[in-house]
C-alpha cells in the first residue's frame, strides 16, 4: 500500500508491503529499502524484492523515494548521503511509530548502500542486517564519472549542472566544486569499522560493473568486521545485463539472511529455513 511521511519538512512517498500473516499480527518487522542517487524507490530490483520477501518469508517490506525524487517533495543534492541518511531514519521511526514494525534488515543499492552502511555505523547494533549492494568505497573516484564538460566546468567555474529525470521530467541541480569535495570527503573505512562485529554485512557488485569499481567491494569487505562478498557475473550498476540476475541476487541475500535471522525473529510463527 502507498504511504507518506515526514522527514525535515517534506513529504516522502513510499509503499508499505505487508505478508498475509500480518492479518493476525504475526509479522512486524520488515526489510527496508533505499535507493541510490537520483534514483526512486522501483529502481533496478527494489520493487521485485519488496513485493517478492512478504510473500516468500513473511516479513514487511518498505521502499520509498528520498527527498526531491520519485514521488517525494523536497530537493535532491549532488551529494544527499547525509540527507538520505535522515530520510532513512525518518522512514524507520515512522515504521515504528504508526506500524509497529522494526526493521530487521536495511538493503540499500548504488549510493543508498552507502548510506545503509552510515546508518550502521552511526547507530551501532540499531540494525542487524545490512546490505550493500554496488556501493562506492572510494569516493574520490566520483571524478571519474564525471563528463568532460562537467570536468571542464568544474575546474574553470568551480561547478556545474547536472541533469536528471524524475518521472520522466528533466530536472537540473547546481554542483559546487564543495559538494564534489564532500563527497570525496565520505571516509568509509572509519564507517566500517564501526559496525560492531554482531551486524552481518553482505556486500554485492557486479564483476562488469563501469560505474563504481569491483575492486570498491573488496575495501568494504576488507574493512567490515563480520562481512560477506558476492560478486555477480555479467553483472553491471544496473543489474540488467543478463536474464537471470535479480533471481540470483534474491537468492544470494535469501541464504545469507535465513542462515540465522530466526533468533531475531520476534512474535511470529514463521521460522525461516536454515539454507
């Protein structure tokens, strides 16, 4: 069902998907989603997993679109990692507050693992589930996507436009060479290693990846305490290169997820299988 919330002022849309089980109070806790930069809340596979996990494991899942994106007011910024982070933490409280439910696990794709990892550093133990799926390590290699003209711009005005759409509208943001910088600025090694070691960190990229590097999952893994590396086969940033790939990466999240997620399992008979 779609639902709206409140985070600094803006309305955010976001869809709550609930198990069947929920009809006799069973299941409150759930999954919860964020996406990336510039993204929405059905991008890639979010709105296959969010709709596929109530059905398949009886827990809620919850998607939404972060501030100035998808169906949310608000502006984005070139560099939202912090303000998706009080997006993500508003969406949390407004679970907990007008649903009962507590999030279990928080999977976040492209730059919104990013921000599921902040969120784990920041609260320590809150979340005992994190996903990061084709997230930046390093952040300084932003330069890297960047246009030639967007470079150009950069280095002789100290900014540039970027565009992008939202639901099928072009939209323009300013970029200061000071957002490019605190971007660059994000130091994900003291973010990991953070995370205290009963948090289980699954980190997923696509070996085929030209967006952010294969080599960037490696560094997270190399520096979260209780982590574990997927890597996808002609898999890219979009997760769309083959048929097949969004079923692999459920099935790969499904089995580290079940393995022991029942002892965090609360008020509910359904008890996942032990893959």
């Amino acid at each position: 069902m779609k639902v709206s919330f409140v985070s600094h002022g803006e309305t955010l849309s976001g869809v709550l998907e609930l198990p069947i089980s929920d009809v006799q109070n069973q299941a409150r806790q759930c999954v919860v989603f964020i996406h990336g930069l510039y993204q929405h809340k059905n991008i890639a596979f979010l709105r296959q997993f969010g709709e596929r996990i109530p059905k398949d494991l009886g827990l809620a899942t919850f998607r939404f679109d972060c501030r100035g994106l998808g169906e949310s007011s608000g502006t984005t910024r070139f560099t939202p990692h912090y303000q998706n982070l009080a997006d993500l933490e508003a969406a949390l409280d407004f679970l907990q507050r007008e649903h009962s439910l507590e999030c279990l696990c928080i999977f976040g794709y492209s730059a919104g693992g990013n921000v599921a990892i902040m969120h784990a550093a920041f609260h320590p133990g809150a979340v005992p589930f994190i996903v990061n799926a084709s997230g930046r390590f390093t952040m300084s290699g932003i330069h890297n996507t960047l246009a030639s003209n967007e470079s150009d711009a950069l280095s002789q005005d100290g900014e540039f436009v970027y565009s992008f759409t939202k639901r099928g509208k072009p939209q323009t943001i300013q970029v200061t060479a000071d957002e490019v910088k605190a971007f660059a600025a994000i130091d994900n090694g003291s973010l990991c290693s953070s995370i205290p070691a009963f948090v289980k960190v699954l980190f997923c990229h696509g070996l085929v990846d030209d967006r952010v590097p294969v080599e960037d999952s490696s560094r997270f893994v190399g520096a979260t305490a209780n982590s574990v590396q997927f890597l996808l086969e002609q898999c890219g940033h979009n997760y769309n290169e083959r048929d097949g790939l969004h079923d692999e990466l459920y099935d790969v999240w499904k089995n580290w997820f079940c393995k022991d997620s029942n002892k965090w399992r609360k008020n509910s008979s359904i008890i996942l299988p032990r893959l």
